[in-house]
C-alpha cells in the first residue's frame, strides 16, 4: 500500500474495532460537523433524501430506571412518553449536556448506542421505523464518525429494544 493511501485510510474507532471482533458487518461514514451553540454536531444536509437513514442516539433520566437510550430518526423528535412508557418508568427527560460525558463517556454528537451498551449495559430502545431500512447509520463514538449497519444487527449487539419513539 503506498504512502498516499495509508493516509486516506480512515483510523478505526473503538466501536468500529468492537464490530470487527464480532464479525458484524458495517460501512465507515464521515460527515463534516458544524458548531452549534457549544457544541459541534453532524451536518447531514449532504444527504438530501437519505437523511431519514440517519439515527441520532439520546440519552435520557427516567424516574425509576435511568439512564435509558432512545435511537430515533436524526429529522424527527423524541417522545419522552413513549421511552418514559417503553422503559417502564412514568417520565423521561433528556439528561443534562453536563451530565453527558460523565454517564456515558462519550460527548455530545458522538453518543452510540453500540459504545454505550458495551460500556454500561444501559436499556437502548430503537425507534421501530429502523426495521423499514437494510441499512441505517448510528454514531461510531465520535463527533464526524458513523456507521452504516443493518438495524437487525444493531438490536442484536445492544440488545435493544424495537418501540415507537417518535411524537
């Protein structure tokens, strides 16, 4: 492999590392990231009509079981009764941006259910829309960093949950 192709080649994450031991088929995805507020997130604009295919992973407080993880479409928002009903507790509420990084280890825009459920074994609900795709992308524990993965896959290594999640 000459030199200029070592470089192009993208460094595996943690999770990505995770799925070869496994034998888990996935795709490497980048996307550019764009500062909003404090924080930086993934701009997805680049694709269009495929955006449906993105799934942003949000880590909520629950009044009995907490914390507990919703993956939902990265264009649609999540209904904290579904998850608060889905995960047995009366109410859910986002966890605090603070908060985030000590819970689970990842900051904001790089949360993945995968790194997530290796690491803390916290319930991970899966928005039901995702069994509609062969393949969506979900996060690869940072910020930029995503994977392409049958959702069935997905469940499978986080021993997730299928639920509607969407208001």
């Amino acid at each position: 492999m000459s030199k200029k192709n070592k470089k192009q080649k993208l460094k595996k994450t943690l999770v990505e590392k995770m799925l070869d031991q496994k034998k888990i088929p996935y795709e490497q995805c980048t996307f550019k990231t764009v500062k909003k507020g404090d924080v930086q997130q993934v701009d997805t604009s680049i694709l269009a009509d495929d955006k449906h295919l993105v799934y942003k992973t949000l880590v909520c407080e629950g009044n009995k079981i907490s914390p507990v993880v919703g993956v939902i479409p990265v264009d649609e928002h999540l209904s904290m009764k579904k998850l608060a009903k889905a995960s047995s507790n009366k109410k859910c509420e986002l966890l605090p941006l603070k908060k985030l990084v000590p819970t689970t280890g990842y900051v904001h825009g790089a949360n993945t259910p995968i790194g997530i459920y290796e690491q803390h074994h916290f319930p991970i609900y899966l928005d039901e829309s995702m069994k509609n795709n062969d393949k969506i992308i979900v996060s690869s524990g940072e910020v930029g960093r995503s994977i392409k993965i049958n959702p069935l896959d997905l469940q499978k290594i986080t021993d997730a949950e299928f639920v509607d999640l969407v208001e």
